[in-house]
C-alpha cells in the first residue's frame, strides 16, 4: 500500500525529531538561522540536515519505516514564517512514483511534543502510538475536518471542469477505469512505457505503485502540454475526505500510443489553488539535488 498524506507528514516530523536527539545544538542553530534550510534523505538513508548554521548528518531510517514502502530519497526544503511556524515542502521518491507534499508547524510545540522524551528519541521511533502519531499529524499541519466539510459542500455543486480533447486525458481515462475496476494486473501494458513494465516485473512493491490513482476519488479539472513524442498531463481532484491534490504525469509516445512514463502525486493544502497549467513531474518535486 503507497503511503498517505498523513503518514508523509507525519514523517517529516520524524526526520526533524531525529536531528535534534542526533545534535540538539546544532539542529537548533540549523533551524532559527535566517533564510532557508533543507533536509535530504539519500537511498542509502543517510539524512543531511543542511543551513547557514552548519550541517548535520544522522540516519534518517528509523524515521522512514513508518511508510512502509522502499524510499528512494527524500528531499525537504523549510522556510521561516513569523514566530515559531516553519514551512515546508517535501518529494519522497518511493521508486518509481514521487509524492509531495506541504504544511507549516509550531517548531517549539514539535520539539516538546512528546514531552522532555526527545532527547529518548531514538527509542521512541519505535515505540510510537497512536496517540503520538495524531498529535504529530496535527502539529504538522492536517486540516481540520471543518475546512474539509466546506469542500465537500463545495464539491456538492459540482464545479468540475475539463480541459480540450488531447491524446493524454484519454489514455489516463482508461488507465483509471482499469484501476477502478481492480483490472490493472493484466492491463498495466497498455497505460505504461516499457521503461515502466520492466521495472515492476516480478517486483509486487514496484507494481503496487501504478496504482497512485486510487488517491483520488474525484476529478476536477485537468490540462495537457504535448510535444512531438513526448507531453506532460495535469490531473486535479479529491481523494479521501475531500483533500486536494494533483498528478502530474510525463507521457512519452511509443509507436501510435501514448504512455505514462513518470508520475508525482502532490497533496495540496486548502489554501492552494489547483495548477491551472500542464506541468510535468520534475517541474513540482523538491529538488533532491539542489
């Protein structure tokens, strides 16, 4: 099962949590710097937490195993807002698919979250409970079941909208109904580049992957941008509870057929508007190499 907006969160939270039990000095010179700072997550887990104030090295796996899926990399960038908020934007790449997402925290109330236990935290990654994982999911900025009932009742009256006919929707379109109708297993060729098919051959975890369209629910608006044998398609909907979120998909054309080929899944915040533009995938992913 790919992992859910809260879990990427929630692991976000994590990653910080192991700085500070790694290096509470220098984590905190890192985070009240001025400007901008960044933490990145190599395949081999190696996390680097890097700032005006320095640079920090930890392992960043207890804090990932929460996903339950083999994560790539992990590229987060933060910013400062007034007081104690930090922003942030996050792309976990689990293979072959990339998934981002953004919020904004209480510094201060995520470093006394599991009150005076921080300094413990390499025990308490693995002894989490429920209790600890909603209070972080809240911290880390989950939306509120009241801001989700407005867009529900929003979604009510029936705003969709689409985009002129390209090759793209179309194949995207079946590839949904496919997942839709659980027949994925023996149709994935057809909606998928042959770089795609022989990375999940005989890998069930890869595979599981091409079934990103199951976090969204319902459609809202969606916009094509194509090339002369490759294009870029962006889908805007709804997943569970009404939260907002994007794919943004690469096509590349195999003989008369048009086949996905990269996939980033952004979950949105209700503040933000749906992209209005096609956008490819590498244009919406924190950059794990800048």
């Amino acid at each position: 099962m790919n992992p859910t907006r809260a879990e990427l969160k929630i692991s976000v939270a994590r990653l910080i949590e192991t700085a500070y039990s790694t290096d509470k000095g220098l984590t905190a010179k890192i985070v009240r710097s001025k400007g901008s700072f960044k933490l990145a997550v190599d395949q081999d887990g190696k996390a680097t937490l890097s700032g005006s104030a320095g640079v920090l090295t930890f392992s960043g796996d207890p804090a990932l195993k929460a996903i339950g899926a083999r994560v790539k990399w992990v590229s987060i960038t933060f910013a400062n807002g007034e007081g104690n908020l930090i922003k942030y934007n996050a792309t976990f790449s689990i293979g072959l698919i990339s998934l981002s997402v953004g919020g904004s925290f209480d510094i201060e109330e995520l470093i006394t979250s599991c009150s005076g236990l921080l300094c413990r935290a390499a025990k308490a990654m693995q002894q989490r409970n429920h209790a600890y994982d909603e209070q972080l999911r809240n911290i880390m900025g989950e939306l509120s079941m009241k801001i989700w009932g407005l867009i529900l009742c929003l979604l009510a009256t029936g705003c969709a909208s689409v985009g002129p006919l390209d090759p793209l929707y179309p194949n995207y379109r079946l590839y949904a109904e496919a997942v839709d109708a659980n027949a994925l297993s023996a149709d994935y060729p057809l909606y998928f580049s042959r770089r795609v098919v022989d990375q999940v051959t005989g890998d069930q975890a890869a595979f599981a992957q091409l079934g990103f369209k199951a976090y969204m629910l319902r459609e809202h608006s969606h916009s094509a941008a194509v090339g002369e044998d490759s294009g870029c398609l962006t889908v805007n909907g709804y997943g569970i509870g009404g939260e907002p979120l994007t794919f943004y998909l690469a096509y590349v054309q195999e003989g008369a057929e048009w086949l996905i080929d990269d996939v980033n899944v952004v979950f949105l915040e209700p503040e933000q508007a749906f992209s209005a533009a096609a956008k490819c995938p590498e244009e919406t992913r924190v950059d794990a190499k800048g």
